[in-house]
C-alpha cells in the first residue's frame, strides 16, 4: 500500500510514540492517527476531531492503515 505524506506522517509519529510509551493524537491535512489508554487530554481531542468530521462528512470510523 502506497502511503501519502500526510499518512506516512502520522505512521512515524505512531512509531515514535510507540518507542516512548506516550498515548497520542495527531491530525495533519489528510490524515489521522491515535493511540490512548486512558489520557483525558488525548481523548478529548480526539473526540473533538470526530465531532469535526461528522460535520464536515467524513467518516469518523475509517482507518486508512487498513
């Protein structure tokens, strides 16, 4: 699968708060990325990103790392 720059982006940030152990979220134009435990911050955000795509309709579900 051939990744844009936006995704490749977000799959390096991944890694990188893979390697520290750090639950995150990232939004860059055109793609997304998330990893949380139990964050308030993080999941905020992201919760107020979901609500962003519903409005703008987009699918708040979809995984482009699929």
């Amino acid at each position: 699968m051939k990744l844009t720059k936006a995704q490749q982006f977000c799959s390096e940030v991944k890694k990188l708060a893979e390697q520290y152990k750090l639950p995150f979220f990232v939004v860059t134009d055109g793609a997304s990325a998330t990893v949380n435990t139990d964050c308030k911050a993080v999941k905020h955000a992201r919760e107020s990103h979901i609500q962003w795509e519903k409005k703008n309709q987009i699918d708040p579900n979809h995984s482009w790392e699929k």
